[in-house]
C-alpha cells in the first residue's frame, strides 16, 4: 500500500513536470520572442493591449485608459494661473495700500492728538496763570483801605467788580460795601446773593 501512494505521488509530479515540460515553458519562450520581435519592429505591445483592452467590453472598465492632457489644455492651464497670480496680486496691492493709508491716518491722528494736547497744557498754563493774576488782584483790595477800594469798585463793570468782591474775605467785603453809595451797595449785595445761590 505504501509503494502504491509511492508511484501515486511519482505519478503526480512526473505528470505535472511533463506540463512544465511540454505546454508553459513553451509558452513563456514563445511569448518573450514574440515581445522582443515586436519591440524590434517598433511596435509597443502594451499600448495595442490597452487599446484591444478598451474595446473589449468588461474590460473596459478595468483598463480605462489615462488621457493625457494635450499642450493647448497645457497652456489654458497656465494662462488661467497667470491670470489668477495677477489678480492676487492686485489684491495684495489693494490690502497693502489700505494698510499704508491706515497708517498714515493712524499718524495725522496721533500728531493732531499731541497738538491738541500741547493746547490743553497751554491752556490750563494759561488758566493757572490767570487764576494766580486773579488771586493777587483780589489779594491787593484785601489789602487796601476800605476807602481806597471803593471808588475802583464803584467805577469797573458791574461783572467784574461782582467776580473780586464774590472773592474776597467777608470782613474786607463789609468794609469796602460801607464806602460804596447805597444804592450800588445794594445792588452789589443782591448780585452776590444771587452769585452764592447759583454756587
């Protein structure tokens, strides 16, 4: 029994060594003098079997067959691209010049709001100065005589002489308002009286 699965097995591979033999090296040999013959004669085997491929219907499907992009696709290609670098481009310019205009406007900006703050300081310079010219004047009838006073009080506009007499000391006040005519003593006291009801 183990002599017969012997010969079996023998059997076996002497038949497919006769198949090696006889059909596919054959075959194979034939198939490579073929494609070198062909190549020879200048005819490319794997672009007829593509094209054979193609018109066979289920193997269409399978070997569908890449189109290359002929040179005018080529060239709309690329003056598509140019013109869209261009219009890039142009828009890269407009931000750039919207940006440049922003900082010049930032600048004239900051400039007008350092002169406007150099104003300001002049300004309230100019306002302390007054008010230490106010604080003096108003000083100097607090110094004077009662009598001397007056008649200068009596003689200014009537806002004027309002404005010193509303800042001075109440005891200099009474005693420059008993050497003014009664009746502009009285009315002085009823502007004040009206000055310190706003106040």
């Amino acid at each position: 029994m183990a002599e017969s699965m012997e010969e079996k097995e023998n059997q076996r591979e002497s038949k497919f060594q006769g198949f090696l033999l006889v059909v596919a090296i054959p075959i194979l040999f034939a198939i490579v003098v073929a494609l070198v013959t062909l190549s020879f004669l200048g005819i490319n085997i794997f672009e007829t079997a593509k094209d054979i491929g193609g018109k066979v219907p289920f193997l269409s499907e399978i070997v569908k067959e890449e189109k290359q992009p002929s040179v005018e696709e080529f060239q709309k290609n690329i003056v598509s691209l140019e013109a869209e670098i261009k219009d890039r481009e142009a828009k890269v310019e407009q931000l750039q010049s919207k940006i440049d205009s922003r900082d010049t406007q930032l600048k004239r900006i900051e400039l007008e709001k350092a002169q406007l703050q150099a104003q300001i300081e002049e300004l309230t310079a100019i306002q302390e100065e007054n008010k230490r010219a106010f604080r003096e004047i108003v000083k100097t009838y607090e110094t004077m005589s009662a009598k001397s006073a007056a008649p200068i009080i009596s003689k200014m506009k009537t806002e004027e002489a309002v404005k010193i007499l509303s800042n001075i000391k109440p005891e200099s006040l009474a005693a420059i308002m008993e050497k003014l005519p009664a009746d502009e003593a009285a009315k002085y006291t009823e502007l004040l009286t009206n000055e310190t009801g706003r106040n």
